[in-house]
C-alpha cells in the first residue's frame, strides 16, 4: 500500500499527505473503535512496507494527530531493525540523528508518550549500530545529548536528555532490552561496552543536571519547573546503580559467557524484600564517594523534607520517592568500590547514609503515632528498606556499631525499638491486612534475619554484643506476647481454618525469623519461654470444666510452634544439628536437670503426656492441639532424642563445653531417652485410636512423627524392646480400630512397623518380625479370595473397605522392602500372588479396589526385583502378565455409561492412573536388566525381560488411547519406557511382529508431534537408536531390521515404504518446516544422522526435491 | 485364625441394602448413601467446628442412577450409610421392539425386566453390535432396589 513512498522521490507531497491522511484515519478509527480490523491493517502495512521512513518522518513533522505520530516512529523504529544491514552508513545515522534532533526541538510540548516512543526509538536504533559506528559517529550524538543535559537550551531539553539516556540504558540492560533477532553475543558486547565505556559518564551528567537545578528547588518555597529534571536525573542514577555489573573486576574477564545467566550470587534465597547489592567496581569511587555525592543527596533530601508542608511537595511527590529509592540503593553499594586499604571510607559512607536516614524512622513511637494518624508510611517503610540494605552490606556486630557515634546505643537497639513499635501497631489493628505495619514488619524481619543468619551457621563463636543480646530478648518478648494475643483473639473466629502442617508452613518463614531473634538471646529468651509456656498450661489446669479454654488452647498451639522453631531446625531429611547458639550459651549450667533447655523440653513433655489419660484429652486436648504437640515431638525428636554423638555435633571444639554435654547425654540412651520414647510412642497410639476420623491428626502422627523415628536406626533398636512400640505393633495386626485409619495413614503406618524390624539383631529375626507382622493381612486375603460366595461377598461395602485397608498395608508394607526383610516381604507378597488376580477379576468394576491392587504390586515388584533369583523372577513375570491380561481383558473395548459427565471423567481419569501403574510396573520389569542383586551366574537361563516387557506393552497399548494420552503424566511415562526400550534393547523390537511393531512406531510418530519437548527428546532419542542399530547390523553384514526397514509390498501389491524412510521423511519435514523449541535441535541432529546413513539416496533425493522447490 | 475378626459368610446378601461407615473413610470415588439415594462421592473436604472442635466431613456426590449432585456434611468419626452396589455382567440376548432387552443370566434363565440406556448413542451401539451378531456384554447396577445398565462391552464375534 505504501510501497510508492520509498521510491517517489521529494516531489510527491501529495501522496505524503494522502499517507499521513491514512494513518490518522486510522489511528483515530481504532480510537473510536471503528472497524478496528481494517485500520490495524492500514498501520500495519505502514510497518511492513520498505523504507517507509520518508512518509514517517513526514508524519512526525506534519501530523496533527498524536497518534498516527506515535506509530509512524513505531514504524521507523521496526522497519529499521529488519532492514538495518541494507542500509547506508549515512541513512542509519540519520535516522538517529532525526529522532534525538525532533525529541530535542520538541522538546516543550506536549504528548509526553510520543517523545517517549521516539526517543526509545532513537535508543534501539543506537544499540542497533552499536558496535559499528566508530566512537568519532558515537561522540557526535552523544555531545548532543551532553549539550541538551547541561542545560543550556533549557529544561525541557535538560529533561529530554536525561530521558534518552534513561531509554538508552535501560535497552542496553539485559533484562529489559527489546528483541531484535540478534544473537546473544551481540546484546551482551553492547552491554560491556556501555558499562566500561559510558556509564559512569552517564551517571556524572545525571549528577551534574541534578546540581544544576538543586539550588533553585532548595531556595524555593513552591514547586519549580526545575523539580521535574531533578527527579529525571535521580531516576537515571537509580536506573544506572541497578545496573548488573559484571565488569567491574578489573575488566579481567577474557570472553563473554553468553549463556551463564548473571545471576547474583549473594541474593538470599528466603527474603521477601528485595535487596540488590550495588557494586560497580573500583572506578566508582570518585563518582560515588569522594565528591560528596552522599551528602548532596541527604542535603537535598532533607531539605526537601521541610518543604513538605508547601504546595506541590509532599511525602510521596515523584522526586522525594526517587531521592529516597537512590538513598535506600546507595545504602547497599558495596565491593571494590571501596579502597581495599580504606576501612573507614566505607564506615563513613553508611554512617553518613544512616545519619540521614535516621529522622525517618527515630524515635519510633513518634513517627509511628504520627502515620498513624494520617500520615503517608512510605518514608519510614523506606527507612526500614535501607536498614536492611545496610544490614545486606555489614556484619551484625559492625551493623550495631555505627550508631554509637551519633546515639548513646547501638544500631540492633534501634532496630528493636522500631520492630517492637511496628509489632504493636500491627497488633493493633490486625484485622486490617493492608496496613503499612505489614510491610515494615517483614522488612524489619528480613533485617533480623540478614544479620543473624550469618550467625547462626558460624559455629556459635559469634556473639551478639551484650546490648544486642537485650535488644534481641525484650524484642522477642515483645513479639511472643503479640503471637500469643492474636492467638488468643484467633481462637473464636471460625475462618476456613487449613491444618496444622499448612499453618505451619504458612507461618514457617516467620517462626523461623523469630526463631533466629530468639536464638540471638536465648540466655533470656529460652526461660522465658519456659514461663509463657507453664503460665498457659497452669491457666488451662485450673480453669478445668469451668472455665471455656478455646483461648488457652489456641495460645498454646501457637506457644508450641514458636518453640518448636527456637529449639530445633527442619531437618528436611537430614539430620538436624541442635542449634548453635543453644549448645554454647548457658556456660554456667552443670547439672542437665537446671539446662534452660532441657528443662524447656521437660515440661512440654511432661503436658504432652497428659493426653493420655481419658479425661484430660477430653477437656484439653483438642485434635487442633495435638496436631501442635505430635508437630512438635516429631520436631524435637529429631534433634535431641538419642543424638549419636559424632553426628549431631557441631563443631569439634565445643565438645568440652560442660553445659553442652548435659544437653546431649540427657535425652540420650542411657538416661532419658528411652523413657521420653516410650512416652512418645505411647502418645502416638493415643492420637491413632482415640481421636477417630481426625484425617490430619494421624496423617500427622504416622507420617512426620513415626516415620521419622524408624528413619534413625539406633532408635529402632529401642522402639522394638518397648511394650508401648509393641502394643502399636499389635494393635496394628490384630486390632480392628486400627482399620478405621484413613488408607495413607494405613499405608504410611505399615511402611514405619515394617521399617523398624532393622532393630531385630539379626536378618532372620527381622523377617519373622515382618513375617509376624503381616500374616494377619495376608491369610485374610487368602481367606478372603478362596470364600466360595466371593462374588456377591465381595461387593459387599464392609468388605470392600476390608479389601482396600489390608491392600493398603501390603503396599506400606511392600515399599519399604530392605535387603534385611526382603525374603520376608517376597513372601508376603508371594501368599497373595492367586488371591490378587481373583480379585482383579471380582472387582473389575470397583475402580478404587483395582487401582489399590495395582499399587500394590507396582511397589512390591519395584522393591523386590532386583532382588529375585531366576526362577522367582520367572514366576514373578509371568504373575505380572496374567495380571495384565486380565486388566486389559476388562477394559479393552469397554464403554461406561453415565447421566453424569463428572462421573464419566471420573471413570477416564481413574483409567489414566490404573494405566500409569501399569507402565510404572513395566519400568520397574526393566530395571531388572539394570540392577540384579540375585545370586545366578550371568549363563543362567533367565527370562528375557525386554520380551516380557514389549510384550506387556502390547497387552496395554490399546488401552492407551490418544485421549489418554493427553495426560501428560501418562505421556511422559509411556515415552520414557518406549525410548528406554528402543535404545537398549532395539534387537527385542526387531523380532516383534509387524503388527506389533508398528503399533510402536505409530506411538513414536504421535510423540514427535507433541508440544512437550521432554516427549519430543524421547522420541528422537528412539529413533536414533533404531536407526543406529540397523545401520550398525546391517554394515556387519546382518538383516538389522529386515523388513521392516526395506519396505514390503503388501499382498494388493502397493508398496509401503520402510518404517527408516518413513522417518527420514518426517525427521526433515519437522526439522525445515514446523516451529520447534532450539532445545531440540542437537537431539534432532542425532536422530538425523543415522537415519541420513540407513538411507542415503532418500536423502539425497529429497534434498534435491527441496532445491527444486526453492529454485524460483 | 481370623475367625472372630473377620466374617465372609455372607449371611444374607442383600438383606441389608446399606452397611454403616465412619465417614473419615469414606473417600473420593467410594459410595454414600445421602437423603435416601445412592451416590458416588467426587470431593471430600474436611474442616473443623470452631478451631478445638472435632473434624467434619464434608461430601458433593452424585446419584448414581439420575445423576443428581447431593451434598452432605457429616462429623467425621460418626457412621453414615453405604449402599451395597452390585454389577452383575450379562450377555444380551436380544432387544425388543418396545426397547426392552433381555439378559442371559449366570443361571441361565433370562432377565427381561430393563430397557435400552437413554443415551441415544449407546443404545444404537448396543443395537448394531447385537444387529452384527457381535457378543454384546452389558454391566448392570443395582443398588438399594434400583438397577439400570451402567456399561457395555464387545467381547467380539460376529463379522
């Protein structure tokens, strides 16, 4: 449409007119919504059309619509980028130059985001050429831009300048430059050369702008026009300090690493404030801290702030919001920037930064009464962000220090004062979510966490200094007592309360930062505790049957939570360490009977231990509560109970520490251990049997706390000479209440007893242990399976809850098969071979049941087959097939039917997991080939496991639907086990039949085409195993693939073309035409290969096929 | 022995249509018996009364006849019913004019008392497949005095 312009030459004004008549036609019909299709199709082919630029800039000169502006320089900007390398030197710098020169003239007027797009587009040109234009062409733009920001054509210009350089830097920056289908290298040579080349001279004419127009803003009562530079030149320095440097050492970095993705190492992981460190390198120091940057700025800052009462400033106007933001960001410059031999220099830079900050956030109460009653917040929340960016930068002790020389305390007592402030406001009003106090409380807490973290993992040798430590404790105290109040005032409030573990991880980061706090002080902190804790459990004693103890209760759980923290980290599987700070302090301390933290411990204990008399638990111990103390003992547990020595220890030089020993021997095996074992064991099966139908409660129970006691193997030698671990054991086998658990808790339950028969002292006695265990399970099985009314008995609901509970157990059981119970277990599951297949076939429409079967054997066989000597894997094989068959004979051509679509979905997602179990049964077959432990000699006669397994593909592949498929699941475990199969054992898939055979390769053809590019991976993996394993067998003179790679005439005598050929076809079809992820293309590449090898002249053919085509 | 835990005598099938059940376990995809139908559940959730009270649970199920969403909320360690549902497999035998179809059952006796499903296009699936002579086996549910035919299935034959 536009074509004519390019060529037309000067004279045609007319049709320049006519184009700029069409476009803001357009622009205006899109802004009245009219036929917006046919106007974005006028703009568009305005964008496409060649070397548009004359009727652009026509437009940007002419028109009077700011619109149909705003997209010619869209226009300009795009078609540049795709006919940058046809263009002359001349041209390119022309068009820069015509976009700096129209932003700088126009510079007053109005239609801001025109001169925004214009001079972005001026920046993307620039970066465009970047690295061809000599520095001589570079100099020339960049003195214009220099003359514009000195201010001698005005502020407007002034402002226009900074503006650019902004839109400059900010497309130079990685993060946030636009896409111009350029390699990588080339954005990142553009960002080298800006960061060594311009950027500090960037920040100093920011520097130099903004002290230009500072005495105007300073003298002035009123808001002056010079405002809006200075706020443009602040954001120019925020934006430049943001940038990532990564030059900065010393430009020793010899090659560019395009693809290491710059991240910083130092960002904490768990802070939910932001924090970048500033650290531009050594040849900042001038700009940054010998000029008296620093201190222009808080000058200017301040004096700001007193002009806050006057028209046009107040707390948040942009340019206290920038000052502020550059403030906050000088807080954490840090690195080279500062003279290696110049300790003081950097003391000083913070000292001065803080002494600024200070009438933000000090005295406290003041400024907290005063936001309060209306004030804006941001200053002191900004106040706070620097804290934490000096606390990012400094270590606790020289964090404390720096307000010593200006205030009678130190730096933490500052931070304490204002957190406990920030506590109460926000105790105050809890109700109200959005309040400022939220903020500046977990920015307050990331501080605390910032400066104790380092701490905590340095081996206790840290201490705070002693009014630290009191700052540390009144803080906590504070802040324990406001956990407790909104706890108690929780309590009656019937919100959609989670359970206790997702409130726990829901509050976990917290906990954990009081913790840290805690810990910082736990001279005071862990006695005080200890009192809150007995105060609460004396209130609930005596307020017995009177008195209503839902608040007492509610504070409590939260009490045990927070101490849970203090005392103990996550261990996350590992073993947790007792903390640092609890096994250096209490020096003084001789007899473990007066350690703050046994004591602690005891008494938490001790209640615990209530819940097991009848009446107790009845008026105490909610199912909420004890969620809180079975979190807490399995918590505890972890890190004090039993502690082997050398691996709870913490640093070696602590051992002789007096006070430490009697915190570790006094739980240990030989004087408190076993007795506060029993106790647990004893409270778990009071939480398992006598709190029915508390889902959380036992899941709870089972899973974190007597999963992770079995877990540690000098436990278990214990729990199996226990009465208590004993009673579980047989409640477990014989107790019918025990059923009542829901099936994870059954499964979780029957895994932890089967776990713990390691403390047996022998393998033998293990097994019997397990054997005893189960026996219960299976002859009910048995029983169950030989019963000649099975049928109908089986369709019985009690029966069927029967079934699933005891298949449940047998799973728990088969998953946590060890070498030591391992006969044991095969057995086990050997007994319920025959019953498992009837009741396959009894319960074909009870999908619940089946899945369970299924489960079942998944996890038996995946624990037991490594294991299994010839014959039993043949038995074990030919069981998994019957089990197959008889699966598969079920649902093969099976259609359900129901008025209900949930149902119906229902029915094929229960379809899609029965079918995962069954590939997952398949993998675990596989792995028999990778990891046998068995006794036989490689020559023994075993069963070929590749047959067996493509032959149980076959079984269940046409249950496999492409509907099903879409699971992606499903999908991915499918093509895993067909990949693994077809790379190792290609010679199995050669020998099936051709029916079967292209069963499977039709599945591969399905893969490729999938979205997921795992699923595409596994595919082309495949493919290049067959290929390579027919190019290798055929070259050493065997058939390979035969037939099916050659091709065969079928009997109507067409001829179909080998699967190879087939598949070379489709390999280069997808790899020239369709869209693919870069991540495919090496795999791509090695699929590709062998396939070009089997079948060269097809290759060939269709190369020159492609030639032909393209050859207009 | 098991023999006073366990009872698989069935010492009247179908005397009792329901069997009591804490409803802690009465999980998803398992039976309920809510306002006098018989559902399958598709969502438990559990919540507490008040923050120390006892747990409850909460079910959305559907009737497995008309296909109705019922709702209950029940605590979760008291009973609640379940029905006994049974499926019993037979082979069609032939489809009458007025749509009725008739069963061949285990005793070989027939079963001529249930009409084609409403759904239009398994009725005419059944209708071709027993037209072509295929074997044609089709589930039955029954349940609390209700029966209705909830799947079919081509055992193959026929040409």
């Amino acid at each position: 449409m536009f074509n004519g312009i390019a060529g037309g030459g000067a004279e045609d004004l007319p049709q320049l007119q006519s184009t700029m008549r069409a476009i803001e036609l357009a622009c205006s019909y899109i802004q009245i919504n009219t036929n917006p299709a046919a106007a974005e199709a006028t703009i568009l082919s305005l964008h496409q059309s060649p070397q548009p630029y004359k009727a652009c800039r026509f437009i940007l000169e002419n028109s009077q619509v700011a619109s149909a502006r705003f997209q010619a320089a869209a226009a300009i900007k795009e078609a540049a980028i795709r006919e940058w390398s046809f263009l002359s030197t001349e041209d390119k710098g022309g068009l820069i130059s015509f976009c700096l020169g129209y932003v700088i003239q126009h510079a007053n007027s109005s239609d801001a985001y025109v001169f925004s797009k214009v001079s972005s587009v001026a920046a993307q040109l620039m970066k465009r050429g970047w690295l061809e234009f000599t520095p001589a062409e570079k100099e020339v733009f960049f003195y214009q831009i220099n003359q514009a920001i000195l201010g001698s054509r005005g502020l407007d210009v002034q402002f226009i300048g900074i503006h650019f350089l902004e839109s400059l830097v900010s497309e130079f920056s990685p993060s946030t430059s636009s896409a111009m289908s350029l390699p990588r290298e080339f954005h990142e040579n553009c960002r080298k050369s800006l960061e060594q080349n311009y950027l500090k001279t960037f920040y100093s004419w920011a520097q130099d702008a903004a002290l230009s127009v500072t005495n105007k803003i300073v003298e002035s009562n009123s808001d002056v026009p010079e405002v809006k530079v200075c706020n443009a030149a602040l954001r120019l320095m925020h934006q430049i300090l943001n940038w990532e440097f990564r030059y900065s050492k010393g430009g020793t970095k010899g090659s560019i690493n395009v693809f290491s993705d710059g991240m910083r190492s130092d960002t904490a992981s768990s802070r939910k404030t932001e924090c970048v460190i500033v650290q531009p390198g050594a040849s900042w120091c001038d700009v940054l801290l010998s000029s008296s940057h620093v201190g222009w700025l808080i000058n200017l800052y301040s004096s700001l702030r007193q002009k806050f009462a006057f028209e046009g400033y107040w707390l948040d106007c942009p340019v206290a919001v920038s000052a502020r933001k550059l403030i906050v960001q000088l807080c954490s410059l840090a690195g080279e920037v500062f003279p290696s031999n110049n300790a003081q220099m950097r003391e000083q830079h913070l000292l001065l930064l803080l002494s600024g900050v200070l009438p933000w956030i000090d005295p406290p109460d003041v400024i907290s009464k005063e936001i309060e009653e209306g004030r804006s917040g941001s200053e002191m929340i900004d106040g706070c962000r620097a804290l934490l960016s000096i606390a990012t930068v400094t270590t606790a002790v020289d964090f404390d220090r720096l307000l010593r020389s200006i205030r009678p305390f130190g730096t933490l007592t500052l931070l304490s004062l204002l957190m406990g402030e920030v506590v109460k406001v926000l105790l105050a009003n809890s109700n109200d979510k959005e309040t400022w106090s939220y903020e500046a409380r977990d920015i307050l807490l990331d501080t605390w966490t910032t400066l104790l973290a380092s701490m905590d993992g340095s081996g206790g040798n840290a201490w705070l200094p002693p009014e630290g430590m009191h700052a540390a404790a009144s803080l906590f105290s504070l802040i324990a007592e406001s956990e407790l109040k909104l706890a108690s005032a929780s309590a009656t409030t019937d919100e959609d309360d989670a359970d206790c573990l997702a409130s726990v991880s829901a509050m976990d980061e917290r906990l954990g930062s009081y913790a840290l706090i805690a810990r910082a002080a736990v001279d005071a902190t862990v006695p005080f505790l200890t009192k809150l804790f007995s105060d609460r459990v004396a209130r609930l004693h005596q307020g017995r049957g009177t008195v209503d103890p839902t608040e007492t209760l509610e504070e409590v759980y939260s009490l045990l939570l927070i101490i849970g923290h203090v005392l103990a980290d996550e261990g996350e599987g590992e073993t947790a360490l007792v903390p640092d700070a609890l096994q250096t302090h209490f020096v003084d301390v001789v007899e473990a009977g007066n350690h703050p933290v046994v004591l602690l411990s005891s008494s938490i204990v001790k209640f615990a231990e209530q819940c097991l008399d009848a009446n107790m638990r009845s008026s105490i111990f909610s199912p909420r509560l004890m969620e809180a103390v079975i979190w807490f003992l399995a918590r505890w547990s972890f890190t004090y109970l039993m502690l082997v020595e050398d691996c709870n220890l913490g640093s070696n030089q602590l051992q002789s520490l007096p006070s430490r020993a009697c915190l570790f021997t006094f739980f240990n095996e030989h004087n408190q251990g076993k007795f506060v074992l029993d106790i647990i064991v004893r409270i778990s099966l009071t939480s398992l049997m006598s709190y029915p139908g508390e889902k959380d409660l036992q899941e709870l129970t089972c899973h974190q706390l007597l999963h992770a006691l079995v877990r540690r193997r000098n436990i278990c030698f214990h729990l199996l000479s226990l009465d208590s671990w004993r009673n579980l054991a047989n409640a477990f086998a014989n107790d019918k209440s025990l059923f009542l658990l829901n099936g994870v808790s059954q499964r979780s339950l029957a895994q932890t007893l089967v776990l713990s028969a390691y403390g047996m002292r022998s393998s033998d006695a293990s097994n019997q242990y397990v054997k005893d265990l189960m026996a219960h399970m299976t002859s009910s099985l048995v029983d169950l399976a030989n019963n000649s009314d099975l049928k109908n008995l089986a369709q019985q609901p009690d029966i069927i809850m029967l079934v699933s509970c005891v298949l449940e157990r047998l799973r728990g059981a088969a998953s946590a098969t060890e070498p030591r119970t391992q006969r044991a277990i095969y057995e086990m599951g050997l007994s319920v071979m025959n019953p498992v297949l009837r009741l396959l076939e009894v319960y074909k429409h009870e999908s619940a049941v089946i899945y369970l079967l299924l489960k079942f054997v998944v996890d038996w066989v995946d624990g037991q087959i490594s294991y299994l000597e010839a014959h039993e894997t043949a038995g074990v094989v030919n069981f998994c097939m019957s089990l197959l068959q008889i699966y598969s004979s079920h649902n093969i051509g099976k259609i359900s039917l129901s008025l209900s679509s949930t149902l119906l979905n229902e029915a094929k997602t229960e379809k899609y997991k029965d079918l995962r179990a069954l590939l997952q049964l398949l993998s675990h077959l596989c792995s028999k080939d990778m990891v046998d432990f068995s006794s036989d000699s490689i020559e023994t006669q075993s069963t070929n496991i590749s047959q067996v397994v493509f032959f149980g593909l076959h079984i269940i592949t046409p249950l496999i639907t492409l509907e099903l498929l879409k699971y992606p699941k499903l999908c991915f475990d499918y093509f895993s086990l067909i990949s693994h199969m077809l790379e190792v054992y290609p010679e199995t898939l050669a020998q099936l039949n051709s029916d079967a055979f292209n069963h499977v390769l039709t599945t591969v053809d399905f893969g490729l085409h999938q979205q997921d590019v795992d699923i595409v991976t596994m595919c082309l993996r495949a493919l290049k195993a067959l290929a390579s394993y027919h190019y290798k067998e055929t070259k050493a003179g065997n058939t390979g693939l035969g037939s099916h790679a050659s091709g065969q005439t079928d009997p109507n005598g067409v001829f179909h073309e080998g699967i190879l050929s087939r598949f070379l076809r489709k390999l280069l079809q997808f790899l020239l035409f369709e869209d693919y992820s870069t991540d495919l293309v090496s795999t791509a590449a090695d699929a590709l290969f062998p396939l070009i090898l089997c079948e060269p002249n097809l290759y060939q053919g269709l190369g020159n096929e492609l030639i032909e085509k393209q050859g207009w | 022995m098991s023999d006073e835990e366990h009872h698989f005598e069935s010492s009247d099938a179908g005397a009792s249509k329901t069997y009591p059940q804490q409803a802690g376990n009465i999980r998803k995809g398992g039976h309920i018996v809510i306002k006098g139908r018989p559902c399958k559940v598709v969502e438990v959730s559990t919540s507490k009364t008040g923050k120390h009270g006892h747990a409850k649970c909460h079910f959305v199920a559907i009737d497995i006849f008309t296909a109705k969403k019922l709702e209950d909320i029940v605590p979760s360690s008291h009973n609640c019913d379940v029905p006994h549902v049974n499926r019993i497999d037979y082979q069609l035998i032939d489809i009458s004019e007025n749509g009725f179809v008739s069963l061949l059952t285990d005793s070989g006796g027939t079963k001529d008392d249930l009409k084609l499903p409403t759904d239009d296009n398994l009725s005419a699936l059944m209708k071709s497949g027993f037209e072509e002579g295929k074997d044609v086996v089709v589930s039955v549910m029954s349940s609390m005095g209700e029966e209705q035919i909830c799947a079919v299935k081509e055992v193959g034959g026929g040409k």
